[in-house]
C-alpha cells in the first residue's frame, strides 16, 4: 500500500479558508482588481508604476485575496473590490444555461473557492453569484462523478484539465471508489485485520490474567 508522509487536507467550499490546506492557501494569494478608498502611508513601493511613498486615494491596482479581505473587513471604507470576469453578470449567464461546456480550470482553477470568499465583500450581486456556484456544481457533479467511474485504467488527463480544484478531488474519489470496487470483484481485496486498538487491548487482558 502507498504511504504519504503527510495527510493531505482537502480543500473546502466556504467563507473561511482551512489553514492546512494548500489549495487553500494558494487561493488565498490570488489577486483581486481593487479602489483604494483611502490613501494608505508608506506603501508606495506595492505600485510599481508610481515613484510616490503613498498610494494615493482612487489608486486601481491588485491585491492578494488574503490582504484585500483583511483590509475590508477591518475597515470596509478602506477599499472597493471589484469583482473577477467570471463571476460577472455575462459569465452567469453562459454558466447558468450549461455550465458543463466550461473549462473551469482554464478561467480560474479555484472557482467555487474564490467565489466563496467574494460573499465576504458586499455586493449587490451577492445573492446571484452564490446561486450560480450552487447551480454549477450541481449542474457538473453528475458528469464529474459519471466520468469518474468510466473512466477505468484509461487516460483522463483531458478530461481533468478542465475541472476546478475542487471537482479534481471528486474526480479522484470516484476513481479511487471504482478501483477499489474492481479490486474487491476480482478477489483483491485486503484482508480485515483487527486494529491496534482491540490488539493491544487483548494483550492486556491477557496480561492481567496471566498475573
């Protein structure tokens, strides 16, 4: 049996990042198209189109996900976020009639994630963007997971690079499900075995009876 050294923590579809999760973390540093509302002192140097020590008042430019959302929710006035393409009006509507026909690695490899994490900032928009995520994933779940199961000892490469890093993970638990399943039909299934637990708790018993 393969052995990680690590314990991959999947990522997950919410408003908080998870700390231990690399996808999550790669999310967190992709970039938003931002207006600073204010002029932010001595951060001159994050503009490289501008000689000044200031970023001054109405500044456009991009911030990391993890710095734009801790700006705006100390202080909502200190900035504007604009929202990425994809999640603008034109795109909800060629998601919302299929979103099957859609490379969503291509327009962004965290898509369900990083629109998560746009609800953080208010917008009007809010209650559409969150319907067309929910209507995505359900919309392509089912040809995800389909895809998944029939897809046995063939190369789904093509087929994997075109899903977000969430429909990835569904993706690879499918397999791993059909693989499992073949390897039982044809007999090559591991043994059950007792766990450490009840082992060393008979070796204990035995012990105690013994003395």
């Amino acid at each position: 049996m393969d052995t990680l050294s690590y314990l991959p923590v999947q990522p997950g579809v919410c408003m908080e990042e998870h700390f231990f999760s690399l996808d999550d973390i790669l999310l967190s540093h992709e970039r938003l198209p931002i207006c600073t509302q204010v002029t932010f002192p001595r951060l001159g140097f994050l503009e490289k189109s501008s000689d000044s020590s200031d970023i001054p008042e109405g500044t456009k430019m991009e911030f990391p996900l993890w710095l734009s959302k801790g700006l705006y929710e100390q202080n909502k006035g200190m900035l504007s976020v604009e929202l990425p393409k994809v999640y603008r009006e034109g795109w909800r509507t060629v998601f919302n009639a299929d979103p099957t026909v859609v490379d969503l690695h291509k327009l962004g490899p965290y898509y369900y994630g990083l629109g998560s994490q746009m609800l953080h900032f208010d917008s009007p928009e809010n209650t559409e963007i969150a319907q067309t995520l929910l209507q995505t994933f359900i919309g392509r779940f089912r040809r995800t997971m389909d895809s998944s199961q029939n897809a046995y000892n063939e190369d789904t490469s093509a087929l994997v690079d075109r899903l977000d890093c969430i429909e990835k993970v569904l993706f690879r638990s499918g397999q791993l499900g059909l693989n499992s399943f073949q390897s039982w039909e044809k007999g090559h299934a591991s043994q059950l075995t007792a766990s450490s637990l009840v082992l060393n708790y008979r070796k204990r018993k035995m012990a105690d009876v013994q003395s």
